[in-house]
C-alpha cells in the first residue's frame, strides 16, 4: 500500500512539474510576440493574451492587440521550431513591417 501511494506522489509530483518548463519556452515566446507587436503598433499598445495552441511544428499565440487611438484585434503569432516569430492578422494577411501599411502586408490567402 505505501509504495501505491509514494508511486501515486510521485507522478503527481511530476505531473506538477512538467507545465513548470513549458511555461519557460511559452513566456519567451510570448515576449517575442509582443515586443514585434508593439514595435507595428506603437508602445501603448494594449495586448492580451487570448489562447495558446502547441504542436511539434511551433505555437501557434492569440492576442487582442488594443492601440491607443484605434479598435482592437485579434492577432496570431505562430512561433516555428526554431523560434522565429510569425504575425498574421484575422483576415490571413502577414504582417511584415514596423509600419501596419497596406502595401506592406502579404496574403497568405491568395
């Protein structure tokens, strides 16, 4: 009965811990995501975070950017394997430059 039990800790214990390293990888990539975010749509952007997805290939961030003088939306940041960062907006359409232009922005869709 006792080993059942320390045998049950255990993997608890480290059931625990596994989110705990995740989570390190996760803020890293978040940091990324937001920092590229706040350099097309200015320092007083607002950004939350709305969901998380994990595959092998990469992340895949929703956030709710909220610029100062504009309406909010939905941005999803897709972090690859190798940590490169990805910003499409909800239409599909990449966005590739500090300046949130329309000839600056590629579509994935066409």
């Amino acid at each position: 009965m006792n080993k059942l039990v320390a045998l049950t800790m255990g993997l608890v214990m480290a059931g625990a811990t596994l989110p705990a390293f995740a989570s390190s990888s996760d803020n890293e990539y978040l940091g990324q995501c937001k920092a590229g975010l706040k350099a097309i749509y200015g320092e007083d952007t607002r950004l939350k975070l709305k969901s998380i997805k994990r595959s092998r290939a990469g992340n895949q961030f929703r956030i709710k950017a909220i610029p100062a003088q504009s309406s909010s939306l939905l941005v999803t940041c897709w972090v690859d394997d190798q940590g490169k960062t990805n910003l499409v907006d909800k239409n599909g359409v990449a966005i590739r430059s500090s300046e949130n232009k329309i000839e600056n922005q590629v579509s994935l869709n066409n």
